[in-house]
C-alpha cells in the first residue's frame, strides 16, 4: 500500500464521472454468458490533464448479476497517468454479470498560469 499522497500545489483538479462498461446481457456476451477468469477494460480520459498521476476513487454505481451465482467482483484503476487512467473489471468462476457502470473520481495537481519551466 503506497503512503499518503502529498500535493504541494496550490490549485487542486477534481474530475469525475460515470460509465457504462459493459451491458453483455443484450447480446450474450462473455461477462453474461462465460464460465472462468473474464475482464473489461476501459480507458477514461480526464477532461483537463493533471500535473502528474492523480488519486483515483472507483465505486460500482450499478451492478446487474445473476441471483442464481455468486457475485464475483475485482475492480481496480490502472495505469494511471496526468492523461487518464484504466478501468478494469475482473470476475471468474461461473458468475454472471448482465452489466456494469462504475463512478470515478480524481484528484490532484493541475498546471497554474504562473508555473514556468525551464527546457
């Protein structure tokens, strides 16, 4: 576990959304129908460019399984970077996932008009 996030800036980005990652049930896709390890990734792009990798939250904010499995979730923000970062969704076994949105939220250093550097 990395130690805590010190930002020594001044003007600090919060971004956020929310996405739809997959909705396998409407077409018999593989998270609906597989059996085993099965992922979705998905990359998000943040509306302004942080200074340097921000903090990122996940939350599932919908989650459509069926009752008749267990309910096998692994979700992790990845590759994060000033640009964006990667969402991915993991399950396994026989569980069944119709579909999947997840809410996100970063926080960090964003560039001020005062910052210079010299190249």
């Amino acid at each position: 576990m990395a130690g805590m996030k010190q930002l020594r800036n001044h003007l600090i980005g919060v971004d956020q959304g929310d996405l739809i990652l997959f909705s396998d049930f409407e077409h018999d896709g593989l998270m609906w129908t597989g059996n085993g390890p099965r992922q979705s990734r998905s990359r998000v792009t943040f509306s302004q460019p942080f200074r340097n990798a921000p903090a990122v939250h996940l939350s599932l904010s919908m989650w459509d399984m069926s009752n008749t499995t267990n309910a096998r979730v692994d979700l992790q923000a990845e590759e994060v970077d000033g640009e964006g970062f990667v969402i991915q969704f993991r399950t396994w076994a026989d569980t069944r996932v119709a579909r999947v949105r997840v809410a996100w939220l970063a926080i960090g250093e964003v560039a001020h008009d005062d910052d210079w550097s010299v190249d």
